[in-house]
C-alpha cells in the first residue's frame, strides 16, 4: 500500500478490513481480522521479518498449491495459473511490485 515492496502486518490487517463483510455479532470484528493475519504472516513469512515480500508469497505458494486457492476469484483458471508459476520458476517474470497500485 505504501510501494516499499511489502506488504505489512498493518497493511494486510486494513486490507482485510476494508474488504470484510461487516456480521452483527457481539464479537469484536478487529480480533477475525487479526486472527486471520496472523495465520498468514505464519504461513507466509518465510523471512519472519513481520512483512510479506515478493519472495515471501513465491515460496509459500510453490510450496503450498492450496495458498492459490484461498485468494479465490481474484486469480486466473488453472490454465493460467500453471504458466504464471511455470515461467515464475524459468526466470520468463520479473515483477516489481513497486510499479503497482495500492
């Protein structure tokens, strides 16, 4: 969100929020989201430096296929997908994730 290249804990948890689905409950809505960022920041942050990287999302997902899955309809069908990773790991992508849009 701020380019540096990474997405942080702060970062991810204001993502989440903003594209929650607000539920009447008596619980505290901000304690799901932390939850869940702290489950990927576990799963993810190969570095554990607090921050997911480029790198950080490439080795969780070449280790983990159903990581892929649970960003559900934003990604590309299979076909896609498989040469995405295919021309990841060939070296035929480079990504700079500082040219984004937050």
């Amino acid at each position: 969100m701020n380019n540096d290249g990474y997405i942080s804990r702060e970062e991810m948890f204001q993502m989440l929020k903003n594209s929650m689905v607000k539920q009447t409950t008596e619980e505290d809505p901000d304690e799901g989201i932390k939850d869940i960022v702290e489950l990927v920041l576990k799963k993810m942050d190969h570095d554990h430096d607090n921050r997911l990287s480029m790198d950080d999302f490439m080795k969780s997902v070449k280790e983990e296929d159903l990581l892929l899955e649970a960003f559900g309809p934003c990604l590309p069908d299979t076909k896609y997908r498989e040469k995405f990773l295919a021309d990841l790991e060939t070296g035929n992508i480079h990504m700079d994730i500082s040219q984004a849009k937050s």
